[in-house]
C-alpha cells in the first residue's frame, strides 16, 4: 500500500483543460450529479466501503481501549497468575507476558540467519537457477501455510523420541513435544518471509553501481555483501524483522498447541535456562483464548485487558514499521519496501 | 577454528554455505508434506476417499475415537469429514465473495477518489486492521457481536423452529462471516491498492477524455487492466481464511453442524466448525490413533489446499509479470 503516485491521486480531475481556477490546470470537474443512477450508486457504495472500513478499524481500537483503560491495571502486568475458581483472586498476566518474549526472542533469533541466508543467496549468487526458484517456491509455500498446520507439523517433529531433550517430557518417558524451543522454532517459520522478503527486495533495489565500486577495489563477492550490501539494506531488514515480530505475538494456534498453554511457565530439568526453554508456559494470545468464554471462560475482564495489551503491541510496531519506512524514503530517495501488510 | 571463521571466506565456500542453509527451507516445507502425511495414512487406509463424503454423524464418530484404546479396531477410524469441510467451504465462500466486494470498492475510493488528505488517514487505519492479531477478532466477537446477534437479531420463534436440533446461541454462520471479512479484506485492499497505483494515469485519462465519467474510466479501463491482480489477492485472501482457526473457534458455536439453506433465515445463525477449528478443538486428543490421525488428515487437507493457492497464486501472477506490472 505504499506506492501512491501523485498523478493517481487526483484522478477526479481531467488534467490538461485550460481553466481559470487555480495554477495546477485542472479542468472542470464533471460532477455526480449528471451522472447515470448506477454509477451514482456505485461511487456511494465505493465511498461507503472505504469510510465504513475506516470506521470499523476506529472502533475496534476504541473500544479496546476503552475496555483497556477500564480493567488494565499495573499490578496485572506484574503478578503471576494463579488458579482460582472466581475471576477475581486469578492474579496477573505475567508469565504469559515473559513466555510472549521469550517465544519472539527464539523465533527471531531462527528466523533471521535463516532469511537472510537465503536472501542474500536468492538475490546475489541463485545459481543454479532453478534451485532458486525452489528456494523462492519454498518461503512462499511457508508463507501462505495457515499455522495451526505449523503447529500441528511442530508437533509430530517434535513428539519424535529424537526430540525428546528439547521438550516437556513425562515420568514415564513418553514425549508431549511441548516446550518454548518446540514452539519458537515453529514461530520462526512465521517469522521468516516477511523477513526474507523484506531483506531480498531491498538487495535488489541496491543500484549495481554498488556492487560494481566494491568489486572494482577488489573485494570478493562475499565481503561485499558483508561490508556494503547488507549494511545498505539494514532498515529493510528492520521492517521484516518488526514484520515478523507482529505476526509471532499474534499467533495463537502455535502457542495452543506446542506451548501447552500452562497457565503458569512451568520449567523442566535443573539446568537454569535451558529448563526455561524444555518447559511449557503460555502467551498473551492463549491467555486471552483461555479467558474468554471460549476457554475457561473465568474472566472477561482479564481476557480485556490482555487483550488491550496485546493491541498496543501491535500498534506500537505498526508505528515502527511506518516509521523506519519514512525513514529510509527520505535517506535514499527509495519507496519503502515491505511496509505492504 | 575462530581465526579460520573470522579470516574472510574464499567466495565458492561462502557460495555453497548460503546456498545449504537457503535449502533448509525447502527441507522444512518437503518435512511437512512427509510428516503430516504419514501421520494422517491410518484415515485413508481405513476410509479411502469417501472420507471426504458425508452421511456421518461426526460428533460420535469422534466420541468413539476419543474412548478408544491404543490399539483401536478398524471400525473405529470410520469418519466422515463432510461438515467440517462444507462449513470450511461456506465460511470461506462467504466471506471472499463479501470480502472481494468491499475490497475493490474501497481500494478504487483509496486510490482513485479519495482526496490526499482523506487517504492519508484513511489507509494506516486499514493496514491496522490487517495486522490485529485473530484472538482479539474472536474475543470481541465472542463478547460482543455473539451476545449481540443472540439477544437482537434472533426471534424466539426463529428459536423454537429449531430447538430439537441445535441451540441458536447467536455464534454461527453470520458472525463467523462478519469478522473473517474484517479480517481478509484488508488483505486484498493491500494488493489491489498496489496495482491500481500501478495502472499509468495515462490510460485512465484516455478514457476520460473520451467522455466517460471517472468512475466509468475506473470501471472500464484500470480494473480490467488489474484483473490478475485481483485474482492474486483473492487467492491469498482464500487462503487466509482457509486456514483461519481460532477466531472461527471462538465464535462459529463449535459443533459439526452443517447450516441447511432450507432453513431460511435461520441458516445464518446456525453453528458450524471448519477443519481448522476443529483442530483446535481436537487437539488435546491426539495422543489417541484414531483421534490422532483424523487431526493430521484434517492438517493434511489444508496443507494440500495451501499448496494449492500457492500454485495458483503464482500462475495468476504471471500476466502481470509479463506486462511489467507489480502485483
């Protein structure tokens, strides 16, 4: 949604009419009111379709806000939860919190060598061909995947009895494949194309002129891509890094399912750390799931101001996203890349 | 072993490093087809293709799965996966045909209508939409619009017409409609809004001089050009919705239901569960076989779907390849 051209914008217009009004030489506008009745009703219908959008968006954020302001309290952020039959003595969201933090860490953290990997590969060697193609092929198979399949391949890997030290594990030795590394590894397969493609779009965007200096002071390919290419396109991979953050904190199959959605981070082994990430735990996604009548159904206010916590996430790199994109329009002169949805 | 790290890489090693671990993906998506396959098998064994027919009662076919030992018997994996697909198909269907509708609409008023100031606030709000995570999509529609359509939009004869069949709470068909077309327009909006600023103004200008009113130009002139375009964002948007689970979880009234037209009104407020969802809902079961298998062949079948969109969307694009367009 990020390249608008200017000419585009004033389409209402016939441009090149000689008039009087104004400098811009726009021509006489032919006005609705002349038109036939279906297209009358089709402009309505156009501009109710882009307002009503609008409005539902203002609405959800409002009224999110408005039941966020209402039960958000401080100490949620900061106590733990505990089971409770009424909604009232629940305690707090902070442990879905922390397992919210700790899955985006992990799943970063696979996600980014991987994508920029196979970026730097598609966009500056891809040979052969072919095998770039199936490269490309594969991220976007990943990318439209729906991902509760993610989940639920993330299970069947990981109840493998190979797996069994990564995740949470019963006396009697059978293997549930839940625990942080089972689900942040699946994460990153959610992070991975927004970051691949922000990352291989703005490699190509990188004048060759770049290249051709780097290579002409006899540097090899790959200390070129080191020391110029990926320092040139470090804001893209910024935005498909905050790409893939918003869509790791959203996710609430994957966290359901691999996560165990414990209601407190319940750690496995002794080893401090490692026991963190073979336990299980749960997000603010599940929290909010397990809250809502859909789950337990304990209490709605709680579910609310998760939820309100959520969304401001969200909006935040949202925000981030729009803001390292103006950012690099205006250093390079570039549109910004990967701010598309 | 850190010098020989830290001492710049010889290109051909470099090359192939980056060229191994870009193939890790492909692994990842190869792994994914085997391992849900495989895990799915016992269900075809035992019912072939006519899984995908109906005349089943689901929910007992899962009950006899559910209490069934570790070694079940083959009569035990008989299931007929009918509903869950037909509800997948009916909420999918629905939503694209609403969706599309209100995406092009809006895209042409972003793009070709809306003045710049108005766009200007107009279109960061969109892509807002597109990026609330789905558990806030259910949780509103499950404390708002499901208590909403319950208590207003039902008659109590609506109600009683129904009764010895299912319960109309007010989740069902209509909510499930309403908020997975909130959340897959703003998809196409992104695409469609791309292309439209893509068409060169010229042509539309053409047609406007030729006498035709902007909106007609629009119509007949820049969304033809920009058909593979829509195409490609109804494809992605199918897939979205496809694959959507926990909203449609929330607020679909989770019973393998399948709405009847014939009822009339009544359709719209009747229950259903899509593959997804019922993943979701079934996932607890899958340490037992037949339980365990029937959630994979569920997984599989949307796996197989999302290969499929991808394959398409990919062929749609390539017209818009041709003429230089990005799309």
């Amino acid at each position: 949604m990020s390249t608008y051209s200017p000419e585009a914008q004033q389409s209402g217009s016939v441009p090149g009419a000689p008039s009087g009004r104004g400098s811009s030489g726009r021509g006489r506008r032919s006005s609705p009111m002349s038109w036939r009745w279906g297209d009358r009703v089709a402009l309505a219908a156009a501009w109710g379709a882009g307002i009503g959008l609008c409005v539902i968006a203002a609405a959800i954020v409002l009224y999110m806000g408005y039941r966020g302001i209402q039960y958000l309290r401080p100490g949620l952020i900061f106590t733990h939860p505990r089971v409770s039959e009424s909604g009232a003595d629940s305690g707090g969201f902070l442990d879905p919190l922390i397992g919210t933090i700790v899955l985006t860490v992990i799943g970063i953290a696979l996600a980014l060598p991987l994508a920029l990997a196979s970026a730097v590969w598609v966009a500056e060697y891809g040979r052969p061909s072919w095998l770039a193609r199936v490269v490309e092929s594969s991220i976007e198979i990943v990318a439209g995947t729906p991902d509760i399949v993610i989940a639920i391949f993330g299970l069947a890997i990981f109840q493998l009895s190979l797996f069994a030290p990564f995740s949470f594990t019963s006396q009697g030795g059978g293997v549930y494949g839940n625990s942080f590394i089972a689900a942040g590894a699946m994460m990153s397969l959610l992070a991975l194309p927004p970051v691949y493609a922000a990352t291989r779009d703005g490699l190509q965007a990188v004048p060759g002129h770049m290249r051709e200096a780097a290579f002409a002071l006899g540097k090899t390919r790959i200390t070129t891509i080191r020391r110029v290419l990926l320092p040139s396109v470090r804001s893209n991979i910024a935005t498909g890094v905050t790409l893939g953050i918003s869509r790791i904190i959203g996710s609430t199959a994957i966290v359901l399912i691999l996560l165990g959605a414990t209601l407190r981070i319940e750690t496995q082994g002794s080893v401090p750390g490692i026991d963190l990430l073979r336990g299980t735990g749960s997000s603010l996604t599940t929290y909010i799931y397990d809250n809502s009548p859909a789950g337990e159904g304990g209490a709605p206010q709680k579910a609310y101001a998760a939820a309100f916590l959520l969304l401001v996430f969200v909006l935040l790199l949202n925000l981030l996203v729009d803001r390292i994109g103006r950012a690099q329009a205006s250093s390079t002169g570039m549109t910004p890349i990967g701010a598309v949805v | 072993m850190m010098e020989w790290l830290r001492r710049p890489w010889p290109d051909h090693r470099a090359e192939r490093t980056l060229g191994a671990v870009s193939l890790f993906v492909f692994v990842v998506v190869v792994a994914m087809a085997v391992f849900v396959a495989t895990k799915a098998w016992p269900i075809f064994q035992h019912n072939g293709l006519s899984w995908l027919s109906g005349g089943g009662d689901l929910e007992s076919e899962i009950n006899r799965m559910t209490v069934a030992t570790t070694k079940p018997a083959a009569a035990v994996y008989h299931l007929r996966a009918w509903p869950l697909i037909y509800g997948t198909l009916l909420s999918t269907a629905f939503a694209l045909v609403l969706g599309l509708t209100i995406a092009v609409l809006a895209s042409v008023f972003f793009v070709e209508l809306a003045p710049v100031r108005v766009s200007r606030v107009v279109i960061p709000m969109v892509r807002l939409l597109a990026s609330v995570p789905s558990v806030i999509y259910g949780l509103i529609g499950i404390l708002v619009l499901v208590p909403f359509v319950g208590q207003n939009l039902i008659t109590t004869h609506e109600r009683e017409s129904v009764q010895n069949v299912i319960q109309l709470t007010g989740a069902g068909l209509a909510v499930t409609v309403v908020i997975l077309t909130i959340m897959i327009t703003p998809i196409m909006i992104a695409l469609i809004c791309e292309a439209l600023a893509s068409v060169p103004p010229s042509w539309r200008e053409g047609a406007v001089a030729l006498g035709l009113n902007p909106l007609r130009a629009v119509r007949a002139v820049t969304l033809k050009a920009i058909r593979p375009a829509i195409v490609a964002a109804a494809v992605l948007a199918t897939a979205r919705a496809l694959g959507e689970a926990v909203m449609i979880q929330m607020v679909s009234g989770g019973k393998s239901f399948a709405p009847k037209p014939v009822d009339g009104v009544v359709f719209f407020f009747e229950p259903l569960r899509t593959l997804a969802s019922a993943i979701i809902d079934y996932h607890d079961g899958i340490g037992s076989p037949a339980l365990g298998a029937s959630v994979y062949a569920w997984a599989l079948l949307l796996l197989f779907s999302a290969f499929a969109l991808s394959v398409t969307g990919y062929l749609v694009k390539l017209p818009l390849r041709k003429y230089q367009t990005r799309g």
